[in-house]
C-alpha cells in the first residue's frame, strides 16, 4: 500500500502549511480492498423494515431528544425504508457523504437501519454491526431543530442519524472542529475527505469495498468509461467529485478546485463521444451526458462496493 505524506491542510477556502503529517489521509495511486467478516451475512429487505415498523404504533416523546417529534420521526423512517431514493442531506450542510452511505444502506439492510434508529431514539446509543454510536448531549439536544434545511426541517430521524454518523467519524478535516456546537452542519465539523467516506463504508455496509482515488489527484484509469461500466455491472459504485465544476452548489465554501461531493452512479453508457450518466444525488436520480475529458476532470475517487465473489 502506498502512503502519501501531505503537510497541506484546507481550510476555510485556503491553503496552508502545517508541521502535522497526515498519513493514510489519500489513497494515493493504489487501489486498495477491505473486506471484513460481516460481509458474508445476510442482510434485510424492505418487507422485512415495514413489517417491523408496523408493530410500532406510536413513539413516546423523548427526554434524550427533545428536539424530535416522535410522530414526525416514525413518519421519517417509514418513508425513508419504502422510497430510499429521497433521502435528502438538506440545504446548507456538509451531509452529502452521509447521505450516500444512507441510500446505500437503506438498499442494502433496511431493517438493521430501522432497528438502529428506533433503538437510538429509545436509548440515546445503539449498536450497528458490533459499533457503538453514543453522540453527546449537544447533538441529542439540536437533533430535531435544525432549521432552513429544506425538507429535512420536518424529517428529525435524517437530522438524528446524520449528526450521530458525523459526530462519530472523523477525518483531517475534521482536526480543528471535532465538538458539535449549533451550525457546525454547515461546517467542517460534518465534512468527510475520501479516506473518511471510504472507513464510513466498510463499517456500514456488508460489501467488499475497493477505493482508487484522493482528495487532490484523480484516479490514473486510462479508459474511465470503460472501468466504470464493468464496475458497476458487479454492484454499486459511488463517485467522489468536484462539483464545483459538475454543477454549482451553494453548500459548497472551498475554493479551490478540489472534490467535495459522493454520488451514486446507477447507470453508464455512451455513444460516440458522449457519456450518458445516471446518478443518484440529494434526493433524486439525475441523468446527465459529458465527455470523457469532462469526466476525467471532475472525477477524484471511485469507491466500488461488490458483494464477496463479484469482485
């Protein structure tokens, strides 16, 4: 495996010298696998999430979570094991990668996703495939309050699930804001740099998972169509971009050109020189068509997740 040493940090925009070495923070050149004991279980289907959300007739409301609404909450999570693809990071926050991961695994284990949630709305912790998720009293106490995030204002189970996944992963970006306080989802407290997403995916999913990719050097494939068309053939693959260039997003602070945004890749083709993209991305599929230059340009980190023998 090979490491990149980097004294560079990003911050707010800028870039900066720092005599702290980042080590294992990019992928570097190589392509790296993991895959864990968990990835031979049996995961869960939707029948089975709303067979178990229908025994669930009400919620009490919470003095761990005084912020959610627990019929709100129940809505949330109902919606969100039936109709996957509208999962939605909000206006304004630093969830993408979150939110990603979250449509990943709402196809993958809807019910261990509704056991978690409903288990951490009960007890304020819960365990998901064997860790521990206990976020502080901050993060209890602002979950269900977050405001002016579009439809996420009235979805308290997303603001629950994703400020937990957030306040208990961290990546470099997260060194100097590692403590929530009120705004921090808009904020590099919520970032994830592609080695975070990449952890973020093999504690969460029950797939083999092979990253190639940084956050500062695009991936060396000399036919990407190619690549990704056999790659997603054999199971899921999510796209690191710079979507400063792929689209304007008012989310996004960072200047420079580099990637800051996870999409879902569900489909590829291509007719002559054009590339046809079927993606999901905050909420919604999109299709989109570009060259292949144009690809190479925007495109940082391919993270492919296979089921053991697709590889």
């Amino acid at each position: 495996m090979k490491f990149i040493l980097s004294s560079v940090r990003i911050l707010n925009g800028r870039l900066f010298r720092n005599p702290v070495i980042v080590l294992a923070v990019l992928f570097g050149f190589s392509t790296i696998t993991c895959l864990g004991a968990d990835d031979k279980k049996k995961t869960s289907t939707k029948e089975q999430a709303a067979a178990f959300l229908d025994k669930i007739t009400r919620l009490d409301a919470s003095s761990i979570w005084p912020g959610i609404n627990p019929d709100w909450f129940l809505k949330n999570v109902k919606a969100n094991i039936l109709k996957p693809v509208t999962v939605y990071p909000g206006e304004g926050t630093y969830f993408c990668a979150y939110s990603a991961l979250t449509y990943l695994i709402l196809q993958d284990d809807p019910l261990g996703y509704a056991k978690f949630v409903i288990d951490l709305y009960k007890d304020g912790k819960a365990v998901y495939k064997e860790t521990l998720f206990n976020p502080p009293a901050t993060v209890k106490y602002e979950a269900g309050r977050l405001n002016y995030k579009g439809i996420m204002d009235i979805h308290p189970a997303d603001q629950m699930w994703y400020l937990t996944l957030a306040d208990h992963y961290k990546g470099y970006l997260n060194i100097f804001n590692r403590k929530y306080n009120t705004g921090d989802e808009d904020s590099f407290w919520a970032s994830a740099n592609y080695a975070k997403h990449n952890r973020m995916a093999r504690s969460l999913l029950y797939y083999h998972v092979e990253a190639r990719g940084t956050d500062l050097f695009r991936p060396w494939i000399k036919d990407l169509f190619q690549y990704l068309d056999e790659k997603r053939k054999k199971g899921h693959v999510v796209l690191y971009i710079n979507n400063r260039i792929f689209y304007k997003k008012n989310h996004v602070t960072i200047k420079l050109s580099v990637p800051t945004h996870f999409i879902v890749l569900e489909k590829i083709s291509k007719v002559g020189d054009t590339i046809t993209l079927i993606y999901w991305d905050n909420g919604a599929k999109t299709q989109m068509q570009l060259s292949p230059a144009f690809l190479k340009r925007i495109l940082y980190g391919i993270t492919v997740l296979t089921r053991p023998g697709n590889e």
